[in-house]
C-alpha cells in the first residue's frame, strides 16, 4: 500500500512539517466538506499551489496528496450525482447504487487511513510512496 | 517507469470495479419485494383517499354515463396499449371544473367538467392528460416529493387520521403538478388523441376557454391545477401538427343528452354514506 523509500536528502525539520501539513490538509478538508466531494480537493490544490515553488520533498509530497485527492474526487463526484439524480430526479434505488456507495466508502477510508499514516512518518522526515501514487509522483516532480 | 505506473493503475481499476461488482451480486434491496410492497400500499392509498372523498361527495352511478364515459377511456387506452382495466374512473358530484389522478390508477372526474365541456372530445382530452400522469407515474412521485414517503407509509398502514388522508387527497385535487410533468402529460395526451383519430384541438380548446375563464370561480380549480394554460395551449395546436389522424366522434350519444342525464341523477341519487376510515 505504501513503503518508507530512500529520499535523495535528509528533509529538515521545517520541510518535514509542511509535507505533513500536505496531507494533514486534505485530512481536515474533507471533516469540514463531507457532503460536497470538492472541498477536499481544492483545500489541497491551494496547499499545492503555495508551495510549488517549495523544496523537492515538499513539493513531492503536495503532489502525491494532490493526485490521490483528483482520485477520490472522481469516484466521489460519481457517486454524488447518482445521489442527486436518485433524490432530484426520482432515479430508483438499485443494488448498483448501494454497493458502489459501499464501494466508495472503503476506497475513502483507505486513503483516509494512508493520508494519516503518511503526514505522521512524513513529519518524521521520512519519506512514503503510495502505491500507484508513489511512481507517478515520482514521473511528475523533479528535483 | 511507465510500465509501473500502468500496472499499479490497472490493479487499482480492477480492484475498485470487482469490489463493485462483488458487492452489486449481495441483495440490499429485493426489487420485487419493493415492488410488490410499494404497489400494496400504493393500491391502499389510492382507496383511503378515494374513500375519503366519497364520503363528502355524491358518487355518480348512473350506467349510461359510466358507459359513455368508460367507452372515452376505452379509446384512449387501447392505441397506447394502456390495460383499461386497471384505470378505475370516479363520476363525483361537484360544480368543480376538475378531473385528477389518484394513486393506483383511479381517476376522478368532476360533473362540473362533464357540464362545462362543450364536446366529449375535451373531456376525453381531459383524461387522456390524466392518463398520461397515471403512466408517467407523476402522482406518487408528487406525493413522495411533498408529503414525504413517511407519511404516505402511515397513511397506507392506517396509522394516519381522516383528516391527513383529506389533505393528501387535495394536494392531488387542487395542487399542480410540476412544469415538466404537466408538459409531459400534455405530450401524451396529444399523441394518445391523434392516435385515437381524436383531434387534439379540442383540449387546447379547453384550455383555452379556461384560461379566459378565470372569473368564474367554478372554472379555476382544473386551471389553477393546470397553470399557464394559454401556453399549453398554443403548445398543443404546435405538437398536433407533428400527428396526422382522422376525427372520428368518440361517442354515438348526443352530449347534450349525457349533461341532460348527469342533471336528472342528481335529483334522484341521495348523498353516498360509505363510512370513511375514522368513523370505523
């Protein structure tokens, strides 16, 4: 799911807390905006943003945040407007519906779970690839 | 690099939609139960609410107009492949201009709509409009959207008072349906009667004489139900170009002599006295 790899240099105390604070964002965000599946998106591309200009380790991570988040905000979107559609425009309640919101669910709460876990090793200056995220980070940010 | 990513993407993909899919195979819902359940109480409500509108007004049992009425309905049904049976009609006594769809598939009509139609081929616009509701399913989706699925649980278990069944009875007798689902509706009947060989016009023509009719105060329940009817009307004389049909008469009866036998009924039919559901 995710592995503590070599880092090209030891992150200071200071970059260790803003990559933290990458992940700790979209943590938050998504507390704060649960119904609408954007929040936690935007909340982190403004985090992305500010720190584009920020050193390797925290930009890499910003990026690794940012990805997962676009992910879950496709499954997330899909699932809000089959919501939308079945209370607005009187879709019928299927089998589909429930477990794709099940489904959903399980994928938010992975990643909920691998967000925690990377902005606590994170701000230990250690440095978690994701899964998937990891290597495409890695194709995208350059030092 | 590349090859990677692909991969750890492709596990992913694959492990969301077999999750899905796994989980779509477990029975969270039985339709058919559902079906069956929603049907039953849908059937329920539609008697409660029937019951209790039989029970204030004089229900119409004269054969002839049942026949005449039932032969207008049998019209309309059988090009659209609609079960004339399952279409329950409701002669009430009311000077009301007003003709609405109940839940599980009854419909009233007002004699206030018999006595104003100039011709049957309005009334049978009329109906063909209420059908069109019936078949869309607009009127259990207007209830659920505003009494709430709830309350027309309780009303259908008899957990409701009279006085609950009354209002959601009048939120279907003189409340709108939504733009959409009377355009909808408007569709259907103008299909229904071009292909019946029914000219539309006779509807616009309805509603029309309605919408100038708004100081008689008889005339405003079907339009206040059936807004903006200048428009529609317009409407239907734009979509009946898209139908080329012939006009046959919808009924052998002079209409005058079904207003003539509507009149007689109500000076020798008494007042209905079928207990409604708080009085048992």
């Amino acid at each position: 799911m995710s592995e503590t790899i070599a880092f090209p240099y030891k992150p200071d105390d200071y970059e260790a807390e803003k990559a933290s604070n990458s992940y700790l964002m979209s943590v938050v965000a998504v507390i704060a905006g649960l119904p609408l599946p954007i929040i936690n998106l935007v909340a982190t591309a403004i985090f992305f943003l500010g720190n584009r200009k920020g050193s390797y380790f925290v930009r890499w991570h910003c990026t690794q945040a940012l990805l997962s988040q676009l992910t879950v905000l496709g499954m997330n979107s899909a699932g809000f407007y089959w919501t939308l559609s079945i209370i607005l425009a009187n879709k019928s309640l299927t089998n589909d519906y429930i477990a794709y919101m099940i489904t959903i669910v399980l994928f938010n709460l992975v990643e909920f779970v691998a967000t925690i876990y990377a902005a606590i090793q994170t701000r230990k200056g250690k440095h978690v690839a994701w899964w998937f995220f990891g290597p495409l980070t890695e194709t995208i940010c350059k030092p | 690099m590349t090859d990677k990513i692909l991969t750890h993407f492709a596990v992913l993909l694959i492990s969301f939609f077999a999750v899905w899919f796994g989980l779509s195979h477990v029975k969270f819902i039985d339709q058919e139960e559902l079906r069956g359940f929603a049907k039953d109480n849908e059937k329920r409500l539609g008697e409660l609410i029937l019951e209790s509108i039989t029970t204030t007004s004089e229900k119409i049992k004269n054969e002839k107009i049942h026949a005449v009425i039932d032969s207008i309905k049998v019209r309309i049904c059988r090009t659209k492949a609609v079960d004339c049976d399952k279409i329950k009609i409701h002669i009430i006594r009311n000077s009301e201009i007003n003709a609405f769809a109940l839940p599980d598939n009854h419909m009233v009509i007002y004699t206030g709509l018999i006595e104003y139609a100039a011709n049957p081929e309005e009334v049978a616009g009329v109906m063909a409009h209420e059908i069109g509701h019936m078949e869309k399913n607009h009127v259990m989706k207007k209830l659920v959207k505003e009494i709430g699925l709830e309350m027309l649980f309780a009303i259908a278990g008899g957990d409701a008072g009279h006085e609950i069944v009354r209002q959601t009875g009048k939120t279907l007798s003189s409340g709108a349906f939504d733009r959409k689902q009377e355009r909808e509706a408007d569709g259907y009947a103008v299909e229904t009667l071009a292909l019946s060989s029914i000219d539309p016009q006779h509807l616009g023509n309805l509603f029309f004489r309605l919408s100038q009719k708004h100081s008689i105060p008889e005339a405003l329940a079907w339009i206040s139900t059936h807004p903006d009817s200048k428009e529609r009307a317009a409407d239907i004389i734009k979509k009946k170009k898209e139908f080329t049909f012939g006009s046959d008469p919808v009924i052998k009866t002079a209409w005058e002599q079904v207003k003539n036998m509507l009149q007689d009924e109500g000076s020798v039919v008494s007042t209905e006295t079928t207990p409604g559901p708080a009085a048992r």
